[in-house]
C-alpha cells in the first residue's frame, strides 16, 4: 500500500477517535468552552501525520534532499485521504450518533453572541453559516476541500525544513 494511503488512513482513524474521545468526555454536550479548544485536536493530528509521512519518505527512499513539490503533493493526497475518512464519519455523526450536536451548540453560541451586544442580523448570520457547515456540502469543502489545500502547503514546508534538519550518512572508504 501507498504510504500517503496508509498514513492517510491512520491519520483519518485517529482524527475520528479524537472526535469520539470528545463526545465521550461529553465535550459535545456539555462543555462547548473545551470544545473549542479541543475541536484543533484534528488540524493537530493532521499535521503530526504529515511530518510522519515526509519523515518516513527520507528514511524509506534513502535520499538526502527531497524536492518541495514532491513532499506537498505527497501531504495533499495523505490529507485528502484523512479528509475522506473525516468526512465519511463526520457525516454519520452528525446524523445518526449525535444528532442534537449542532441544535445544542447553537444554543449556547447564540445565548453567548446575544450577552455580548451582537446584533440579531449577525446572530442570524452565524445561524446561517453554521448550519450550512454542518451540512453535506459544508463537511465536505471544510474536510475533503480545505485538507488537502493545508496538508499541501504545511508538507511543502515541513519539506523543506525535513531538508535542512536532514543529514546525510558518512560515507566510510
């Protein structure tokens, strides 16, 4: 199997543990404020499996320098394939294991745009995009769209810096 198949397999598994692990501390439900802070556990797996896939690259090919367009497009497909996984399970989350996720957060969303001053039309607004993003069409421009466009760009610079950090063995005789 491809390494950007396989890494991005594991790292679209660990991204839907990290989302189980969420909903199973009740930070779903309950505890929207973590939520916040916890919801970047994804771009931060995204990214530790991205370095471990171009890390992997210099230690499978034997190579000392690897050039930045191969290492992004490398990150872009490991990422759409993490996106994939995402996607696929954000989907059945939202529908079938949390259903009430989206209706609760946007009552505690709203109760906290409407205690700070916001207008109405700006509430409605949030209201508007936030249930477009839960969505089909959302999930999928959010995981399946932008994952890719990241992984591409974090890999070409996780590249390059896998390039200067690398250093070539010793050649003895």
């Amino acid at each position: 199997m491809k390494p950007e198949l396989s890494y991005g397999l594991l790292g679209g598994a660990a991204m839907v543990a990290w989302t189980l692990a969420e909903y199973a501390l009740g930070i779903h439900n309950t505890r929207f404020a973590l939520g916040q802070v916890t919801g970047w556990g994804t771009e931060v797996i995204l990214l530790v499996m991205l370095w471990c896939l171009l890390r992997h690259q210099f230690t499978r090919l034997d190579r000392y320098w690897v050039p930045a367009w191969e290492g992004m497009l490398r990150g872009a497909l490991a990422s759409f394939v993490a996106g994939l996984v995402l996607y696929i399970f954000l989907n059945v989350y939202v529908l079938f294991i949390n259903p009430e996720w989206p209706d609760l957060y946007l009552e505690w969303r709203v109760a906290q745009l409407r205690a700070t001053g916001d207008t109405e039309d700006h509430v409605r607004m949030f209201v508007r995009s936030f249930r477009w993003m839960t969505g089909p069409a959302g999930l999928a421009l959010l995981t399946v769209g932008l994952y890719p466009l990241l992984g591409g760009v974090v890999s070409a610079g996780l590249t390059l810096w896998l390039n200067l950090r690398h250093k070539e063995p010793a050649r003895l005789g």
